[in-house]
C-alpha cells in the first residue's frame, strides 16, 4: 500500500474539513440540531472519506482555530454551532431552551491550545 505524502495528508484535511464545514453550514441553514459525531462521520465516509466519530472533534476545533465556527456547548451532551463565514454567515443550529456553558470562538481555542504545550 501506498503511504501518502505530506502534501496529500494536507489536500486531504483540506477537503474533509471543507465537507464537515459544509454539512454544519447546511444543518444552521436549516436550523436543525447540530449533527453528532457519528452523522458527520457518517457523511464523511459516504462522501468517499471513512473517519471514525472519535476524530470528528479534531475537525471541529481545527474548523474554531480557523475562525469558520464557534461551537457552544450545554448540558445534557447537546452542542449547538454557528457559522461566521459565507452565505450561512451568523446561523446556528437549533438552540436548546438553556444557556451554554461553554463558548469556544478562535480565541478560546488558541488560549486552550497554550495550555495545551
């Protein structure tokens, strides 16, 4: 088999970070819950990229990092995601009746990632 250069590792994350922005742009645009790990798993690999559920939220904080999405999260395992960028610039997805207790905007995520190191 093949292994793949670093260049197409980068092409790769390129696109799979493009289908996951678009599947969340799509799920604010229609103000419908955010998608779990496993549905956006799932469009990835009918979408011709197999992920597991456990990487999807490595594609989510690069997505933060990236100034594309804010992600908040509430009780009861429910996250709710905005899109800052594009024609579904400031939709989210279906809000729960709570307030979030965690915000993560690009500045977050930078102030996680120094702590991080």
């Amino acid at each position: 088999m093949k292994s793949q250069t670093n260049s197409q590792r980068r092409e790769n994350l390129a696109n799979v970070l493009d289908l996951v922005f678009e599947f969340l742009a799509k799920a604010a645009n229609d103000s419908v819950r955010c998608p779990t790990n496993p549905q956006i798993a799932s469009y990835l690999t009918a979408s011709g990229f197999k992920r597991s559920a456990t990487v999807i939220p490595k594609y989510l904080q690069e997505l933060v990092r990236r100034g594309l999405i804010v992600v908040r999260i509430y009780p009861r395992n429910y996250r709710d995601v905005g899109i800052l960028v594009g024609p579904c610039a400031s939709k989210f997805t279906l809000k729960p009746d709570t307030e979030p207790y965690i915000v993560i905007d690009a500045d977050e995520r930078k102030r996680r990632d120094e702590i991080k190191k």
